[in-house]
C-alpha cells in the first residue's frame, strides 16, 4: 500500500488495540467499514481485472474509519497529517542550499583570490571525502558490518549530507524520535484520553517510514549539495562580471613543486576536457603572493574549477539523488507492513477466506461452559472477529479410532483444527498419541493440526500446590507434541492469554497476506 495509506492502516490499529481509545471505534463502525472496504476491494480487483488484495482491503478500511473518527475528534485526525510528508519543506532545503551556494564565496578582497583557499576547492574536497565513506559504509553492510546509518547520503554538518542518526533502542532515532515529539505536540496530540494511542501511532510509524524517510533524505540531500555546488560556481561567475579577480596563491608550508602537484592532481581532468596547458612550476611560482601581487588573470582558473566541481560534485550527487529517488518513489507506493502480526490476520480472515470457522476435538475431556466461552474468544483471536467455533463432540478415552468420524471431509471453512487435552491427564503414546494420529489421517487432514492444554481444571484442582506439578506436567505436554513436530498451546481457557497462545501456534498460523 502507499504511503498515506499505510500511515492510515497503522493509525486505526494504534486506535483499535490501546487501553482507553478501543471505545473510538464501535463495533457498529468496524462491521460497517469492513464490509465496505470488501467490496471497494473487490471492485478494484475487477477494474484492474486482477485478485481482491490484502493491502486494498485495509487501505479502504482504515479510510472509512480515519474519516468517521475525524469527525468527532480532529486531535486523531490532526495526528495522522502532522506525520505526512510535505514536500514544501524539501523544496525549502534545496533552495536554501542553493542561496547558500551564492554567497558561499564572498571573499574580503575581491581582486586577489587565493588559489589554494579557493571555496571550490572545499567543495571538491568534501564530496569526495562522503563518496569515499558512502562506499566504505556499502562495503561495510556488504560484509554485513554496522554501517547501514550511513546508506542515506553524507556526513551531518554540511550541505549534501543526511544527518542520520543511529537507531534507537525502538527502532526510532533519536533525531527521528525529537522530531515526532514535537510534531505530535503541534497537532495537539500530546494530551487527551487518546495520547498514549497516538504516542503508540508514532512511534509504529516512525518504524514503518524508515526506509522511506532515509531514501527521500539521501534524494533531497544528495540534490542540495549539487544545488549548493552549482550555487557557488555561479556565484563565482556572477562576481566575475563587475570584478576583475586576479589569482595567486600563498602558504606557510607548501612551495611551488608541492602546490603544481596539487593543482595538476585536481584540475588535471578539466584541464584536458578544456585542452588547457597547466603551467608548469615556474608559471605557479610566478604567480605567488606577495612576491606576484599583481597575481595572473582568474578567468581561465574559475573555468577549471567549474568543471572540477561539475565532474566531482554536481555529477554524481545528481546521479545519487536519482538513485535515491528511485528508491524512495518505489517505497511510497508500496511501503511493506507486516500483515503477519495477529491484528492484520485477524482483520484480513473474513476478507481472505470468508466465513471460517476453528475446529476443535476434545479428547477424554468436556469443556464447561467457561471454558467453551474461552474458545470463543481463542477462535476470534487465531482467525478473526467473524470466526466461529465448531466444538466437535468428546472423544472417549480408548475410543480414538472415533477420534475423526464427525469430520466433514475437505471443508473449506475449517482453516485450523485443535486437538483439545485437560492438563489434568498424562500424555501417552497408546491413547493420546494415537488419537492425534487418528486426526491427522483425517479427510481434509493436510489442514493445520495444533495441540491446545487446558492448564484451568487442573491448577484449580491442586489450589496452592500448584506449582512445581503444574510446570511438570506442561513439560510433559510439550515434549509429547514436540515429538509429533505439532505446535502446542497451554492455557487457562477460562481465561485465556490470548497474546501468547497467538505466540506459541504461530507456526500453523501463517501470515495474513496472501
């Protein structure tokens, strides 16, 4: 999905899983914007003549519910475009880097220019210093080194560089994590029933923006140094049409021999594009101040370093901010979100699979009510808010060739099916083995297969000693359905932890994308 949308997507999950916003979106609401979403979805699909996606789906969503939670609370809606990108300020960036190149090099006497102080000389010298790192840092996250700070554009402290800053504990840099603070402080979105909701938005979005906000500052940075290169060189130029500026050089350590060398090694390849003759040591010798105070004519001089710097500096930084911005357009049309993480899969199940329902076979143990309640709540959890629970009967102990007899063959609405035990029973091989056996050579049975413990009736029944039998006996449970190579669950079903039961069967689980 694109940028704008993505931010949407991460705001409404902000909204819908935090303590004390949850009542922002009703139940009404959420039917309402699903349904409708799907059929946007679809209808998209058969304009673009392919298959309904996951990412349109949560996109159109997350839009229906930003513009009717907007209405009624414009801190949410404030939130989610103080976090938008505004091009304006990247156009501000490059103009100031251009006006700061115009006046970059102002000198106090106008009619002498030091050859070896000349400002294009910095500017040289500086990109090829950040070309020499950028290539260092490449090579260094080649090899798998620390340097991917460095893969946004140059140095901080100068124009052409990014200013990265590294990453911090949550995946927010601390440049990164000011720059929020005091965008969401603007919006208004500090303070409310719904800031620890936005605070929790930001910071999932600076995450999920990264990429993208390293590439679109290596694209405007890598632009405004070649804008405060070429801001420079016409400036030069423009000065050279109300002065006469006369060139020499002078030093306290180097002498004629070192100072043609230098010369020759940074404008010999504009030089030969020009089909200029550089002079040789006596030439650079004559033209040092004080003892040439008159010094030699700049013209030819300012057109070698404007080459120079078109080569070294203006070049290849357009060439990176291409690059760059390459990258930073195929990002913002379709930034990667994790649809993998229980919120997504519980969203996109309906929309992905139709109506599904959680198969669950209990084997010697009757769930009571509470914990039937449990499943309820475990169904909705591992398959989405419409998923049903189809609770098939007890299976008796020493009856598992039953164990598949209630099963309907290849049904389609059937995604998972659970093998339900008490903790209260001790696995063994001949009855519980075989009954998950008996389920796995069940018609359909190529469907995901899990193992889920009641760990309630039998933590109740041991009261204070509960303890160390407890963890035993769990032990156990794991070791018997690690030999099956089967993912297994212990809960209290009447009062399940969701979060982690979600944890310990995501293997069978899968992603929510298709």
């Amino acid at each position: 999905m694109n940028e704008d949308a993505a931010r949407e997507v991460l705001l409404v999950r902000a909204l819908e899983t935090s303590e004390g916003s949850r009542g922002l979106v009703g139940e009404a609401d959420r039917l309402h914007a699903g349904r409708t979403a799907a059929e946007l979805a679809h209808w998209d699909a058969t304009r673009g003549g392919g298959a309904p996606s996951a990412e349109g789906f949560l996109a159109h969503r997350a839009r229906l519910l930003v513009e009717r939670i907007g209405t009624a609370h414009p801190s949410v809606a404030r939130a989610t475009r103080a976090l938008a990108w505004r091009p304006g300020l990247g156009a501000s960036i490059l103009l100031a880097a251009l006006l700061a190149g115009l006046v970059v090099e102002q000198v106090g006497d106008r009619s002498k220019v030091n050859l070896l102080a000349f400002p294009l000389f910095g500017i040289v010298a500086w990109n090829l210093a950040v070309y020499a790192w950028l290539l260092l840092a490449a090579l260094r996250r080649a090899a798998g080194g620390a340097g991917a700070s460095a893969s946004a554009g140059a140095g901080a402290g100068s124009p052409g560089t990014t200013g990265a800053a590294p990453a911090a504990p949550g995946g927010v840099g601390p440049l990164r994590a000011a720059l929020l603070r005091l965008a969401m402080r603007t919006a208004g979105a500090t303070r409310g029933p719904h800031a620890a909701a936005l605070a929790s938005f930001a910071s999932d979005w600076s995450r999920a923006v990264a990429p993208l906000a390293r590439a679109r500052a290596a694209r405007i940075l890598h632009v405004a140094a070649a804008l405060f290169a070429l801001g420079a060189v016409a400036g030069l130029y423009l000065r050279g049409l109300v002065f006469d500026h006369r060139i020499g050089w002078e030093s306290t350590f180097l002498e004629a021999p070192a100072v043609r060398t230098l010369l020759a090694t940074v404008l010999g390849p504009a030089a030969a594009l020009l089909g200029v003759m550089l002079p040789g040591v006596e030439g650079v010798a004559s033209i040092r101040f004080p003892a040439g105070a008159v010094g030699a004519a700049a013209a030819t001089w300012i057109h070698l370093h404007a080459l120079t710097v078109l080569l070294a500096a203006i070049l290849p930084r357009l060439a990176l901010a291409a690059l760059a911005g390459w990258r930073e357009s195929r990002l913002a049309r379709r930034l990667p979100l994790d649809l993998g993480t229980p919120y997504f899969r519980r969203l996109l199940a309906p929309f992905l699979r139709g109506e599904s329902r959680l198969r669950v076979v209990p084997y010697s143990y009757v769930p009571d009510e509470p914990a039937t309640a449990g499943l309820r709540a475990v169904a909705a959890a591992l398959l989405g808010d419409s998923a049903q629970l189809a609770l098939a009967p007890t299976v008796p102990y020493g009856e598992e060739s039953r164990a598949a007899a209630d099963l309907a063959a290849g049904e389609s609405a059937v995604p998972l099916t659970l093998a339900l035990f008490s903790l209260a029973a001790t696995p063994e091989v001949e009855n519980h083995g075989r009954f998950l056996a008996a389920l796995r050579d069940a018609a359909g049975a190529p469907r995901p297969l899990a193992v889920l413990v009641d760990a309630g009736p039998y933590r109740r029944r041991l009261g204070s000693a509960a303890g160390s039998r407890l963890e035993e006996r769990r032990r156990a449970w794991e070791s018997f359905a690690a030999a099956r190579d089967l993912p297994l669950a212990c809960v209290d079903l009447e009062a399940p932890d969701l979060a982690a039961l979600e944890q310990q069967l995501a293997p069978v689980l899968g992603g929510g994308a298709p």
